[in-house]
C-alpha cells in the first residue's frame, strides 16, 4: 500500500515516483526545514494552552538545532496573526491533529497532520490552516487538498473545506476553498496519476528522499559523469576539445553544458549530506570537522548614520545595493492569487518611471530550445534536466 503524506504531494506532482521510496528514504539536513519545524512546535503549543509559555522558543531552537532569535521571530509573527486575526475564524479548534483515510481502490493510504482544523457546524463547513514560515518556493495546492480531504472525512456532515496558508513572514494569507464533489473528482484523476507514473528527474530531485537511490536520478547522473570523466578530452585538453565541438558540433555543446550544470547540483547535494552527517555526528568525522566561521554582517538600519558619516550618502547608496530577485520574491509572496507577475511588473514599472532602475549588460549562457538542432537527446529551455528515466518502460523525459 502506498502511504501518502500531504507534505509530499508538491514533489509528487512534479515526479509522482518520489512517493515511492521503498523503505529507504533518505532525510537531508535542512536547516531551514529545522527552523520551520521548530517555529511549528512553538506555535503549535501556544495555540494550544491560548497563551505564550516561558522558555518554549529556547527549548524548541535547542531541540531543532536552530538559532534562538529566527525561531523567536518567526513564532512570535505566527503568533500575532493568530490572535489578531485568525483565531476567530477557527473556533475550538484542533491543533497537530493527525488524520487519516485509506483508499482500497487505488491501494493508498493518505495520512498527515494539520497545523489547525475546526468545524463551523453553522456553515457546514471544515476550516483548516497552514503556517509556511519558508518562502515560496512550491506550488502548495495539492498539499491543500489532501488536508481538505481529510478534514471532509474527518467531519462526514461538512459540505465544504476552507484550506488557508497564511504565510508567516509576509503577513499575508492564500485561501482555497473545495466542496466535497471538488475533491473527489481531484482526488480521483490525482491518485490515478500516480498509478505507473514517470520518473521525471530533474533540479527538484535535490529534495527527493529516493535522491540517492533513485536509477533513473542515477542514470541521468551517470550519463552526464561519463562525459566529464573522459580524461583525454575533458581533461588538460578541456579547451581544445571545446574549441573543436565549437566548429564542428554546436549541438553537443549544448548538451554539455545541460550535463555540467545537472552534476553540480547533484555535487553540491553530495557537500552538503555529507557535512549534515559530520555535524549529526557532533562537528567530527574521522578526518571532517565542521567548523564554526563567525560572520559578523552589518545592520544597515542601525550602522546607517556611522556609515553615512565616514563614507558620505552618495557612497554608502552606492554599496547598499538591493537584490531586485529577493524584492520580487516578497511582492510574490505577498500578492494574491493570480496577482503575482502583475503586482512585480507593476511595481518595477514604478520604480522604473522613477528611474530607480540601473541598467547592466551581463552576459549569461543559455540554452535556446527553438535554436537546437536535432540532437540525440532532448534539453529543456531551462537545462535543469536531460535525463533519461532507469527503470524497463519508463519514458525519455524531456526535462521538467
Ligand atoms: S530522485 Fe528525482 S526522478 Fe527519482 S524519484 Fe525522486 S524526484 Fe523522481
């Protein structure tokens, strides 16, 4: 029987083979996974007792290994929200509550945990909340149906579920809401989905937990090995040999270039499992150590007058650049559904008319999918993935 957890179903709906772990399924250490959870548990345990605990965001940020003040920060913001606004939307509400449903005719078992769940017994309606104290990085929605699912079997009188995600930094709040008849039908056509489902490997893969046994992550990664550890060529001689595919096979070169960054991202995920078992295994392992760097970042908004005064406004402006991707990134998060190109656009729009916008020519090797002569192998516009899948009958993919 396969299990399902809500929490996986963004990564499913990109690769529904993720789901299939096999028993062995392998956590990486993510440092802001922790963060999440421990705010979670502060949160969680707030909610509960209706008021703040001394020591609960000490005792969470040891627990979890994260540092105390972002675990403060982050509760206390779920906090407000919660006590300001949201709080009278869920009355008596169950907080952490396990749930599950078994469906015999696909041979599934859908199980998780909802942050809070209420039924409103005047509107026949489940009322459900989901605090995301990362950024948005995933498309949450059929993680949002499967705990609107839940809550309508939990609750067999309800007509329908109001899912909300209310995002934790940004104060903002994404509501969704189904009728029974909604989330059947989802239901259905989803778990049919999944039934011999493709392997589709690609930059996602880094958050799989089958990352280091899946055959068809292995046979893309092997694919692209093969071509790097072909010494003659890719070797002291890498430069001659590029020169020579220059004139001859430009589209090979493509293809390289897809490979190179394929393997990086699988090279970066090997450093960082391995410092996540060196740091589990308390800073030492054999001859690893991890070692704490102390960086000492300035505080713009506290050193500003002290840097205004040694280094004059002009200079300081200068050196205080603002990222324009981390700017969208938080309009993003912000906006409503549907909004959210439209509110960046506008937004940089303004600031254009302004003529806050400078202007740099970079240059940026890209892969132009309309420009690809007939390769062998497919590439995606994006060359996050090339890969084909490892197992007898799977599909070629052509990327995600
Ligand atoms: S490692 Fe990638 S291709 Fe393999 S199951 Fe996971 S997401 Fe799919």
């Amino acid at each position: 029987m396969l299990e399902l957890r809500p929490s996986r179903l963004p990564l499913a709906v990109l690769c529904a083979q993720s789901l299939h772990t096999d028993g062995i399924a392998v956590e990486s250490d993510d440092a802001d996974a922790r963060l999440g959870s421990a705010a979670h548990e502060v949160i969680a345990a707030r909610i509960t007792a209706g008021q703040s605990v001394d020591g609960d965001v000490s005792a969470a940020a040891t627990r979890w290994r994260v540092d105390h003040d972002d675990v403060g920060m982050l509760a206390g913001m779920a906090w407000q929200m919660w006590t300001t606004k949201l709080s009278t939307f869920f009355p008596d509400p169950l907080i952490e509550q396990p749930l599950d449903a078994l469906d015999a005719d696909f041979d599934m078992h859908l199980k998780g945990t909802a942050d809070v769940l209420s039924y409103v017994a005047d509107e026949s309606e489940v009322r459900g909340n989901d605090f995301k104290t990362g950024r948005v990085d995933w498309d949450y929605e059929a993680q949002q149906r499967a705990y609107g699912l839940l809550g309508l079997i939990r609750w067999p009188e309800a007509k329908t579920v109001r899912m909300t995600i209310t995002w934790v930094r940004s104060g903002r709040a994404e509501t969704f809401v189904w009728t029974r008849s909604d989330l059947a039908d989802w239901w259905h056509s989803f778990a049919k989905s999944l039934q011999d489902a493709p392997y589709r490997p690609g930059s996602h893969c880094s958050k799989c937990p089958r990352a280091f046994t899946c055959q068809a992550r292995t046979l893309a990664l092997r694919q692209s090995l093969e071509v790097f550890a072909n010494v003659e060529r890719m070797g002291p001689a890498v430069e001659q040999h590029i020169a020579e595919l220059a004139a001859t096979d430009p589209a090979q070169l493509a293809q390289l270039v897809a490979q190179a960054r394929d393997l990086t991202k699988f090279l970066e995920l090997t450093l960082e499992s391995i410092k996540a078992q060196v740091v589990v295994a308390g800073g030492t392992l054999g001859a690893l150590q991890v070692e704490e760097v102390t960086q000492r970042p300035i505080i713009l908004a506290r050193a500003w007058d002290a840097l205004v005064a040694k280094l004059g406004q002009e200079k300081v402006i200068e050196l205080a650049t603002i990222s324009k991707t981390k700017v969208s990134d938080e309009i993003k998060a912000a906006a409503g559904r549907g909004r959210k190109g439209k509110d960046v656009t506008e937004f940089m729009d303004a600031l254009d008319a302004k003529g806050a916008l400078d202007e740099k020519v970079i240059q940026k090797l890209v892969i132009n999918r309309r420009l690809e002569t007939n390769g062998s192998r497919s590439i995606t516009a994006t060359d996050e993935s090339a890969a084909t899948t490892g197992t007898a009958g799977a599909e070629q993919q052509a990327g995600v």
